[in-house]
C-alpha cells in the first residue's frame, strides 16, 4: 500500500494527477486522496481509475464533478463542504490543476473565503516538455493554446516574437503542422523548435529542429498529446534590428558604401548584405 491515511485541515487540495505514466503521481497525493473528506474532479471517471491503479478506497465518499464552467452551483457547494469544517480534494483531469485546466475559479472563492488552499504538485506538460526539449529554461513563456483560426493566431505569435525566453505551447495533433507554418511565417523559418509529443507514455517523441523544417516534417496528423516549444529570437535578428538602426543613421551624414563599411565593420556583419541593406534603405529615405 502506498498511500497512508492521515487528518487533513478543511480546506481546498490542489492535487497534480500523472500526464500519461498512472505511476507518476506522489505519495502526498495519493495520502491527499485517501483522506480527503470529498473528492471533487474536472472528470469524474479518469479519478475513480486513477484511485483504483493505486488502490486508494473511496469508501462511502463521492466523486464531486468540477468544471469552472460548472457553474456557481457547484462552486458553492465545494465551499459548503469547507465551511462546514471539511477537507476537499481536487484534481483535473491529467497534469495539474489550474495549468490549461480548471480550478483557478475555485482556488479564488476558496482564498477569498478566508479558507486555506494548498497544493500536492506533480506532474504538468509544460514543465516535463522544457526539461527534455533542449532550449533554454532560463525563461519561459507558457501561452496555452493558441486560436484555431490562422489569421487570429498569426495575430497571436506577432505578440509573443519578441519575448526573450522560450515560448511554450499546448497544441493539438490535428493542427500542430499548421500552427508549425504560422509559426515559420511569423518567427522565421529556422527558429529552433522542439515538438514534445506522448510524454511519460510508451510512444514519447522529441522532435527538434528549424520552424519551417518540423512543419514540413508533419505528412500526415501525428498521433497523441503534444507541446510546442520555440526558442527566442537569436542574436542574428537582435543584430539586425540593430543593423538597421545604425544604417539608418550612418546613411544621414554617410554615402552608402562608406555608411555600409563602416557599420558591417561595427558589427563584424557580412559586408555584402550589410551594403544590400544600406541600399534599400538609402531607396526608402529617397
Ligand atoms: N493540466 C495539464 C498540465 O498540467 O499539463 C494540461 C491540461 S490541457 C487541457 C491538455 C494539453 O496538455 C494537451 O492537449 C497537450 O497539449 C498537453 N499535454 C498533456 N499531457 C501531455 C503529454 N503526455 N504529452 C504531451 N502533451 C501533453
């Protein structure tokens, strides 16, 4: 036996359930699980064989059902059980509640309540995609999912191309390819990327590689549940921004190939491209 019986405080438990691998879970979480007066869940079902596999009894407790669409009814009933000096246990339906998954309306009225809300933490994508898809985890950014609509999630992207971490994505199989070529489009077609498909589960993939190249690589929809990561910006496309700002200035007192030379040298940029640039630019300012 796992799990071991134990008091609980009233109050709200934030319980992670495993993201594929039933044995993912923590020995907290299952103690929380069996002791908890009531057990409420985004999916009431995927709990009930979660406390089976770990041989958690729930004696004559019920499953409670929680969404934060549910409604008021059964927030107010969550806090009904609180109020009343008892312990509640909740889990979504994979990883952990509140990451892409309800609970945030619930942690709120608890804590507004003046009631103690506490977490069991354990498993979520985000954190188990980071740590095996070789960007950097100096800082990150987790932007959900993205709209399905291209236009709206090109829209989405433009606002995200600047942040100077990696950007993490939930996305589906069915539209990783597409949000993949928007993504190629918007970024830069060899921004690197990783596609964390099936975690924790028998057939986990990590796939890597430039934007336009891992779109490419998608024929048909893969299978499973996948994360999307893309690294920042890379110093080529600071540096061009940067490129262009001295261009711009240089040109106002500078011919163009003296203006070209002498910022390529500052930058120790490629002469020629640097020239190309002046040259369009010195075009523009007419
Ligand atoms: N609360 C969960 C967490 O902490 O990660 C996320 C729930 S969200 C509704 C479900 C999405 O998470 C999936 O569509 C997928 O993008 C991602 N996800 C969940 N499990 C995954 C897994 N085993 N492998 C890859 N992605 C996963």
């Amino acid at each position: 036996m796992n799990h071991q019986k134990m008091y609980l405080q009233p109050g709200l438990y934030l319980v992670a359930t495993p993201i594929g691998t039933a044995r993912d879970i923590t020995l907290r979480a299952l103690d929380i699980l069996a002791s908890a007066d009531v057990i409420a869940a985004e999916d009431t079902r995927s709990m009930r064989r979660l406390l089976e596999i770990h041989g958690v009894p729930l004696g004559d407790r019920k499953i409670l059902s929680y969404h934060d669409h549910s409604g008021d009814k059964s927030r107010t009933a969550i806090l009904g059980h609180i109020a009343a000096g008892r312990s509640v246990a909740y889990g979504s339906e994979a990883g952990t509640p509140l990451i892409a998954d309800p609970g945030y309306h619930l942690s709120r009225e608890v804590t507004e309540a003046g009631y103690p809300v506490t977490s069991a933490p354990g498993p979520s994508a985000v954190v188990t995609a980071l740590s095996l898809a070789g960007l950097p985890t100096d800082a990150f950014f987790f932007a959900g999912f993205l709209p399905n609509a291209s236009g709206a999630r090109k829209k989405a992207l433009t606002e995200l191309r600047d942040i100077p971490g990696t950007l993490v994505f939930y996305e589906s199989p069915r539209r990783v390819a597409a949000m993949l070529a928007d993504a190629a489009e918007v970024l830069g077609a060899t921004r690197q990327a990783a596609v964390c498909r099936e975690l924790t589960k028998k057939f986990e993939e990590v796939r890597r590689g430039g934007l336009a190249e891992l779109a490419a690589s998608y024929d048909d929809a893969p299978k499973g549940e996948i994360v999307v990561l893309i690294d920042r910006a890379g110093d080529e496309a600071r540096d061009e921004g940067d490129i262009e700002t001295a261009l711009e200035t240089a040109l106002q007192t500078m011919s163009v190939r003296d203006a070209a030379e002498s910022v390529a040298r500052a930058f120790g940029a490629h002469k020629r491209g640097v020239y190309q640039l002046a040259l369009k630019l010195s075009a523009k300012q007419g």
